[in-house]
C-alpha cells in the first residue's frame, strides 16, 4: 500500500505535472477529484489502453479540459524512458512534479530531476516492500506464448522469470496491488509467496488466473504468457 505524504499543498502549484505507472495513479485520482488545478499534465505508464486504472475518469477530466492526459502504453510503445520528457511534456522542468509506481521509475525520475537540479520540485509516493511469507517449491516454468521455458527457484516471482528468460510480461505495481500481471496459469502448480497458498491448474478445467509478481513454482508449471 501507499507510503509517504502525497497531498497538493495549500497554495496551488500554477503547473503540475503527475508521473504515474500502474497502480500510482490511485494516489493522483483522489487529487484530481478534490483540486481543480490550473494546468496538470498526466504522464501516465500501462500495459494496453484497457489496463489503465481509472482510465474513463481520466479521459473524462482530459475531455472537459481538466487535464492533460498522456497515455503510454507499454505493450506496443516500450517502457517509459525518463530521457524522453523532453519530447512528450517539453516544460516539465517548470513543474511541481508528484510520481508513484513501480521502484524502477521512481528511481530513474529521482536521478533525472537531481541531474537537472530541481529535485526539490519532485515529490514521489512509495509502495511499502512486499513482505513474503513463503516461497514457492521451484520447478521448470513454461511461457506458452513466446515458447520458452525456465528453471525458476522457489523465492523468485514468475514475473521475475519470465523477464530474466526474456519474455515479455505484462506487469504494474510488481506488489500484488493492481492485478496488471495476471496471467492465465494453464497447468501445474504455483505458490503466492505473501500467503503461502497453493494454486494449481489442470488442463481442461476453467482458466485460472495468477499474480506473477507475487507467485513463484510450486513444482512444473506452464503460463499463458
């Protein structure tokens, strides 16, 4: 969940600017339905148009003139690269600047704005760390999809696998919190590492579906991913 102060001040910024991936931008959602700003621009990171939470509300507020809304769509367009603000929100250097999702990004945005000296205009949410409450048995990983196949041991998630085995997963908050990794699993047996529960999928039955940042194997099993 949410970790930090993440609130507009009393005195309205005349340009804002919200850097947002996945599940960051429910933080940003309650700032926009409570302050009507002047000029915000929404930079917001997910995997297709459908997977952007909030994403009618947004192009409501970006239809009536609330905000600007910048789409990236990850499955088509490629990560978000932070070099690339120049080009798709060329003034964000004058910007009070608000940014939560996954580590990865806040890590580069943090390094992009000390670089240009205004890391004081920078103001980032963090997600608390995922705490595991077991791992899984390991075992051999099959991506139906791409054809590939790991050996995945039992403490690393099958999203981690499935990336280190260069698959291309879809992904969001990487806690357990956005379901933007959820991925059919097609047969075998996976644990979700907070619980400690066991899923498992027998061919012909009804599609089960699991959260690849928090499951690991729990003995073969095969992804529809």
């Amino acid at each position: 969940e949410p970790e930090g102060e993440f609130v507009l001040p009393d005195v309205l910024p005349a340009k804002v600017l919200f850097l947002t991936g996945g599940s960051g931008i429910t933080p940003v959602m309650g700032m926009l339905r409570s302050h009507r700003l002047a000029d915000a621009v929404v930079l917001h990171s997910a995997l297709t148009r459908d997977d952007v939470i909030f994403g009618d509300e947004l192009r409501a507020l970006a239809a009536a003139g609330r905000i600007t809304l910048i789409e990236r769509h990850t499955d088509v367009e490629g990560l978000l690269d932070i070099a690339e603000l120049d080009t798709i929100v060329p003034d964000w250097r004058e910007r009070a600047t608000w940014a939560c999702g996954p580590a990865g990004l806040l890590a580069a945005a943090e390094n992009h704005w000390d670089a240009a000296g205004l890391g004081a205009e920078l103001r980032i949410e963090r997600f608390r760390p995922l705490v595991l409450a077991a791992d899984g048995d390991g075992g051999e990983v099959t991506f139906a999809k791409s054809g590939r196949v790991a050996e995945a041991v039992g403490a690393t998630t099958l999203l981690a696998t499935g990336e280190d085995a260069g698959v291309l997963m879809p992904s969001g908050c990487r806690m357990g919190i956005c379901r933007g990794c959820v991925v059919p699993l097609l047969s075998g047996s996976v644990r979700d590492l907070r619980t400690g529960d066991t899923t498992t999928a027998v061919p012909g039955d009804a599609t089960t579906y699991v959260q690849t940042c928090v499951s690991a194997a729990a003995g073969p099993c095969e992804l529809g991913a």
